[in-house]
C-alpha cells in the first residue's frame, strides 16, 4: 500500500546564537585595537539582512559591509548606527543617497568621486570614502599605479574623505598559497606609499573570511578592519582554512516525509529514469526540490538525514519533489517523519560545504539558494 499525504512542509531556520558564536570565534584570531565588519550583502547571504545585522551590531562589530546603497538605506532607516560600507562603487547617480545616510562607498570612479564631493558639499557633510584598488583580482579597482593620482584628487575635493584603502583576494584560506602572497605585496606597497603621501587611512582593509583564518604575513598589522562573509554563517571559504576556529552552522534546512511507498526490483524513479533500483526497497518522497532552492545537480549525488541516519537521494530532483532511498533504514520511517536537507540530526550532520561539494558549487550558493527560496525562522536572541 502506498501512503500519501498532501502539501510540503519545509522548515529553513538560522540561528543568531551560531553567528554570534562565530562572531567570537573570529575575533580570537585578530589582534587587540582590530575591527570586523560583518558582511551582510545579499540578504545576508540568504540569512536575513535585517534580523543578522542587528545581532551583530549587538555584538559589537565595527562596522557592517554591504554590495549596494539600497541595502545600506534599509539599515539607516531600521535604525542602526554603524558605518555602513558599500562595497560595489555606487555611481554618480547615487550620491545624494550616499551621503543622505551617511554610508561609506567603496570607490575607484573619479566622476563618482566629484559627485560624491558635490553631494557632501550640498548636505554641508563630509562623506568618508574607501578607496578601491585593484591588487590582483582584475575586478573593480584601481590599478596601483593610478592611485597617487586618486588620492590627490580626493585631497582636492571638498566634502569628501578618504579613511581607508582597502582590496579584495582572489584565493585565500589555504596556507602558502602564492597568490595571497603576492596580492599581499601589491597592496602593503601601495599603502606604504600612500601612507607616507600623508594619507593615514586608518579603517584601511585587506582581509576576507579566508585572509583572517589564514592569515598572510603583516597585512593584518597594516589594515585592521577585516570584512568576514562566509565564516560567521559558518561556512568555509577554503578546505585550507579548517580547524582553525570551531565554525557553528547557521541555516538548517528540513522537510516533512510526504509519501512512503514500496519500490519493487527494477522499477525506474524519477524524470529520465536515471536511477533504477537493484532490489526490493522503499522510498520517501520528500516536498521539496529546485524550486526551494534545493540544486537539481544533487541529482543521484546527495543524502538526506532520517533518523540522524544518511540515506542515499534517488534519481533527479523535481522541481517541488525529491526522492530518497529508506531501504537501509529499519524500522521504517513514516509519513510526517522529519528529513533534513542540511544540518544535523541526531548524530548526523550534512553540511552547506558538503551540500556544495555535491552540487558543483560552493557553499556561498547554497546558503543563498536555500535562503532566498525559503520562509526563515529565526532561532537565537534577536536583537
């Protein structure tokens, strides 16, 4: 007899404790007088923006880092009072909201910069700026030969200040790796240099999640304020970068068992046929799939937890649906049963690392896929 029930019932939950805890953990590696800013771009990475950035200011980060000045609007105005940096050059066009609540772009663009200079004049402020450069990643930025030349355009400029140079690793969290090393060279040199120009650029900042786990020879004693991402939701930037602190996990993904039914020898499971069993067994038919942010690549590749027990996912992932192996599993889960997608559950645990490990990807992905797709419930103080 096959047993049905109607509707899916999946649960994301993130846990503030777990990004406070992490907050901690981080703040051990840093030297007395440094200073983290929480990034909180793209809904927190699927975390929440809000809920996640009040937490962390309760916790006492330096500041708070986000990709656009709509993110940095939607904190002024829920009231928090941290320095607020926008990572990604607002342009021209943006300005007057930069400078309207009091947010601290990063920037390379000189006709944002005179903007920029025109908006501070007219709101009778000084907006504080990072300058970006560009020490290797062949992104955004400046190139280092160009930045006397910014700087003394920024000296010039009324209305504008230029408190901190900061730049961006390509590779980082893996011991040694030549790249860090050499990014790290290019930028030290240039903020030497500017340096002894007069420009103190004391909120200057180099470092990432994977530059404060492992971190590169004297760029934490040159710029103190690090931005940290992944590592204070608990991913890893890097395999290189483990063990270093004890990470906790924030988001959980879990679902509810909508269907427990026999699969003969033989029979055929899901779109495509790709998986067909190679003996009597049973299946559970999970409510949720790539339109909960679940990836289709985790295909025949990923386990679900039932009864802190892994089990094996079978044939493609729907678009709401999947379909996991119970064979192994003795005695046999039930209709409602949980299942988790990523967290623990008893003993067992499936990871956002291990998640992206299967889907071809990376954690970042997955914790925005998940987050984004999903009501969250929030676990923790909030704040």
């Amino acid at each position: 007899m096959t047993h049905t029930a109607p509707g899916p019932r999946n649960r994301l939950s993130v846990d503030l404790d777990a990004i406070a805890h992490n907050l901690a953990q981080l703040k051990v590696l840093l030297p007395p007088g440094a200073g983290i800013a929480g990034v909180v771009k793209s809904d927190a990475y699927g975390h929440g923006l809000l809920p996640v950035a009040r937490r962390l200011c309760a916790e006492g980060v330096s500041a708070l880092a986000v990709a656009e000045v709509s993110e940095g609007a939607y904190l002024r105005n829920a009231g928090l009072q941290v320095p607020i940096l926008v990572l990604v050059d607002p342009g021209p066009d943006q300005a007057a909201e930069v400078a309207s609540h009091d947010l601290t772009p990063f920037v390379a663009r000189d006709d944002t910069l005179h903007a920029l200079s025109g908006a501070g004049e007219a709101g009778g402020k000084t907006i504080q700026i990072h300058v970006k450069m560009d020490s290797g990643m062949s992104r955004l930025g400046l190139l280092p030969g160009d930045l006397p030349e910014f700087l003394e355009l920024c000296q010039r400029l009324p209305g504008v200040e230029p408190v901190g140079l900061s730049s961006h690793l390509a590779t980082s969290g893996e011991p040694d790796d030549p790249f860090v090393k050499r990014q790290t060279e290019v930028y030290l040199e240039a903020l030497t240099q500017a340096r002894q120009r007069g420009f103190a650029l004391p909120s200057s900042s180099f470092l990432n999640s994977g530059g404060v786990l492992v971190q590169p020879p004297g760029a934490l004693e040159a710029a103190r304020l690090v931005r940290s991402g992944i590592s204070l939701y608990g991913g890893l930037p890097s395999p290189g970068a483990a063990g270093k602190v004890q990470l906790r996990e924030a988001m959980r993904m879990s679902s509810r068992l909508a269907a427990v039914r026999p699969c003969p020898k033989d029979s055929r499971v899901s779109y495509g046929c790709t998986w067909s069993a190679d003996k009597d067994t049973w299946l559970g038919v999970v409510p949720a799939g790539y339109a909960d942010g679940y990836p289709r690549l985790l295909s025949n590749r990923a386990r679900m937890l039932v009864n802190g027990q892994r089990v094996p996912l079978r044939g493609r992932v729907c678009m709401n649906l999947s379909i996991i192996d119970l064979g192994g599993l003795d005695p046999l889960p039930k209709i409602d049963d949980e299942v988790v997608l990523m967290g623990s559950q008893g003993d067992g645990c499936i990871s956002g690392d291990e998640l992206a490990q299967w889907a071809q990807t990376i954690n970042y992905e997955i914790y925005l896929s998940l987050g984004n797709a999903n009501r969250r419930h929030y676990l923790g103080k909030l704040s």
